[in-house]
C-alpha cells in the first residue's frame, strides 16, 4: 500500500479550478492507485480515489482521510465561541474540546456515522473532511506528541476482484468559513449542517436574517459602520410599536406618581404596607409597572445576535468606519486614558475606555434622565450606577456593538423627545422632576 513516503506521478503540473490532476502510483505487484484532485473556485478540494487489482485474486482496500495539525488553534475556545474538534455524526451537530480527546482513554474519541464530516474549527477558518455520505465511515479525533488528528476512514473493507477498479470520492474543505460559500455547499451539494460551522448560538434565528440585512447594507453603501447604523434604525423601527407600549407605561406611571409619593411619606415607617397600598394603587389606576421592561427583555437576543455576528463573521472581519474605528470587530482603540494616544503607554483593559463606550454610558444616563424616577432608594442608587457600570463592562467588547447601542440609544432618545410633544402635560411633569433632579 502507499504510505507516506510513496513519490507520486502528477498528470500536470498546476492544479486548478479548470485542470484537475491526477497523481499515479503502481506498486511492485502492478496493483495501480490514482487519486484524481479537483479544486472548485471557493475552498473545497475533491479527491477521486481508485484501486485497480491486477493481481490473481481479490484485494480489500478502504479509502481514508487525515487532518494534522500541530498544537492547538491560538484562538481561545469559550462557552459562546467554539474553537477545536467538530463534527456531524447521525444528523447532529457534535463539538469537542481539545482537552476532551487529550483526557480521552488513549487520547481518541470516536464515531461512526453514515454521511456527515470531521474536522476542526476555529474562529474564523475551518478545515472538514467530507466523506461519501453514502458509505459508513469510522471517525476519529485524535491527540499525542504534540499534535492533534482528525482521520476519517471507511468502517468496512472493499473486495476488488482481479482485474476490477474500485472507486470512492470524498471532500476536504479548508478555509474561510463565509456564510454564502459554507451555505451553498450545504444546498448545493447535500453537505450537513456545515454552514452551522459558523456558531450562531441559541438566537441563530435572528443572527442569520441580521447578517443578510447587514450584508446588502453593505453591498449599498459599501461601509460596514453604516450598514450597522441601517441595521439599527430597521431594528428601532420593528420595534417602534412596543416603544409606545413602553411610553404609554411610562406615562401611566408619571400620572401615579404623585400619589405615590403621598403613600410612601404616610406609610413611610411601615414598609409592608407600603408596599400593599402601591400594589392596590397599580391595580386601581390599571398600570403594569413591569410593561417598561419588555423593550429591553426584547433587545437581549437582538444585542447577542448581532454580537456573535461581529464575533464571527469573517466578511466583517477588519472592517473600518470613519476616522480612528478602522476594525468594527475589535474594541474601540481611541481611550482619553492616555490623552488619545498621546502618552507613550497601553492602558490595562479593563481601563482602555473608547469613546464609544463613553458615549454609551453618556446616551443611557440622558435615557435615563427621560425615565421617571423610581420611588426605591435602592433601585434609584443601582439605576443611577448602570451607564457607568455598563461604560467599563462594554469597553473590551467590539466596536460594531458598540455602535450599533450608542445609535439605538440616540433613536430611543428621540423618540421620547417626540412622543413627549405629543403629550405636553407629560412633559411638563417631566421638566419638574428634571428640576426636582437638579435641585437633589
């Protein structure tokens, strides 16, 4: 059989979309072995294997496949972000940890499945060993010596009678795992679930129809910070029904208020009652003091979707914006820590504050501003902290995120401004307690 010392006879010398090659070994018993390459114009290598027996009786042979790979991949392996062994076995999805094959027994996992693939994964790039789909395979991944293996082979022998050829095909992809490129492989050509290389996460639902809106946005204006801002706005537009939902909470709570106050200075030393006649008071003057609330439960899986796009995508890897944001996947770089970058020194990163950051804490405190005052003492003093506390803890995350809640902050800020000119006792009672703010 070959190994991998055997020289092979090439049938060209250039291997391309439109001149496949054929590499040619014949072993001392005149048995000939041919593996016919072919490479289309994205990241899929195809290989035609063949076993003719010239021999006097029958040969069993078994067509297999290997990936190598030295080390780990550099990029770090998360509870959201899935970096190592993978694979699709019996329909389903499987990921692997490099720890999990080392602490393995003999350092191997293995599978059989019929159709599927194996392979590794990293952040952005992804290299899959794509067997027949039809045919039984053994898989398994592997770690020893430094070194991690991916191998794919066929779970039983083929008999090849004297003088027959027996042929298999299978598929390696190696490279960059595009959204449109790993979705037409699946389509196209029965692959399963490679697109699903690229972790979308438990809002998969959402994350995929925003990466074709931030897509075409991009394919119009050809800036991927505006695509965003696009994004947002759609986003701010989807949702403008339930923002007047909120307003109208809002401003059934501002109308109580007063009365509020009264119940809290008569029942100020006794709490549970308190409580009691405010709960009474919900129920009489039919306000949801909860209502408010369901813009922002609404905005988490909307935050996370676009978060795992800006995480994954490579078509928005390194993509700049305007002015000092030339790479929207990484943090903002510009920190007045150290004045701009005009002192010679990088700031730990839990200090490198943007200034996208700080004019997220900046547009949620004016947000926050708009909002009625909360009657708690506690939740007032939590309220008042949350911009800044949320400034530190959004700093090392990418600056497309960033944006895209410094823009929808903005919009939510306008849209109050205008629903309060359509109710000016609103917002009269608004610039009260803005005065009674100002005044504490």
């Amino acid at each position: 059989m070959p190994t991998d010392k055997t020289v092979w006879t090439p049938s060209g010398t250039k291997l391309t979309p439109e001149t496949p090659v054929t590499l040619s070994w014949t072993n001392p018993e005149g048995n000939k072995f041919d593996i016919r390459l072919s490479i289309d114009k994205d990241y899929l290598l195809t290989a035609e294997q063949s076993f003719t027996n010239a021999g006097t009786t029958s040969a069993k042979v078994a067509p297999f496949g290997i990936i190598s790979r030295k080390g780990m991949s550099p990029d770090p392996d998360s509870w959201n972000i899935h970096v190592g062994p993978m694979g699709v076995f019996g329909g389903e999805i499987v990921n692997i940890n490099y720890d999990e094959v080392a602490e393995a027994p003999k350092g191997e996992i293995d599978y059989t499945t019929t159709g599927g693939w194996a392979g590794e994964t990293e952040k952005y790039w992804l290299s899959a060993l794509i067997p027949d789909q039809k045919v039984k395979i053994a898989a398994d991944f592997k770690a020893g010596d430094g070194y991690n293996w991916t191998r794919i082979r066929n779970a039983e022998m083929t008999e090849v009678a004297p003088g027959a050829t027996a042929k298999q095909s299978s598929q390696l992809f190696a490279g960059a795992k595009e959204v449109e490129v790993l979705q037409n492989y699946t389509k196209k050509l029965g692959i399963p679930y490679l697109d699903y290389s690229i972790d979308w996460g438990w809002f998969w639902f959402i994350a995929i129809p925003f990466f074709w809106i931030l897509h075409w946005f991009f394919g119009v204006f050809g800036n991927f910070g505006v695509a965003i801002i696009g994004l947002t706005i759609v986003v701010r537009i989807f949702m403008f029904p339930i923002a007047q939902k909120q307003f109208a909470s809002m401003a059934q709570m501002r109308a109580v208020q007063p009365k509020m106050q009264k119940l809290q200075e008569k029942y100020k030393d006794d709490k549970p009652r308190m409580q009691q006649e405010i709960m009474k008071l919900y129920q009489e003057e039919k306000v949801n003091p909860f209502a408010g609330c369901l813009p922002i439960v609404l905005q988490i899986p909307v935050f996370f979707a676009l978060y795992k796009i800006l995480m994954l995508s490579i078509e928005m890897r390194h993509q700049p914006f305007t002015l000092w944001l030339k790479d929207l996947s990484a943090p903002d770089p510009l920190t007045p820590v150290n004045l701009f970058g005009l002192l010679p020194f990088d700031p730990p990163t839990f200090l490198a504050i943007g200034v996208l950051p700080i004019l997220l804490g900046i547009t949620m405190w004016l947000m926050q501003r708009l909002n009625p005052t909360p009657m708690d003492e506690i939740q007032k003093q939590v309220m008042g902290i949350m911009p800044w506390f949320l400034m530190f803890i959004m700093a090392p995350f990418a600056a497309g995120l960033q944006l895209y809640w410094v823009v929808s902050n903005v919009i939510s800020i306008g849209q109050q401004k205008w629903l309060y000119s359509r109710h000016p006792i609103l917002k009269q009672q608004a610039a009260k307690e803005a005065e009674a703010k100002a005044k504490a």
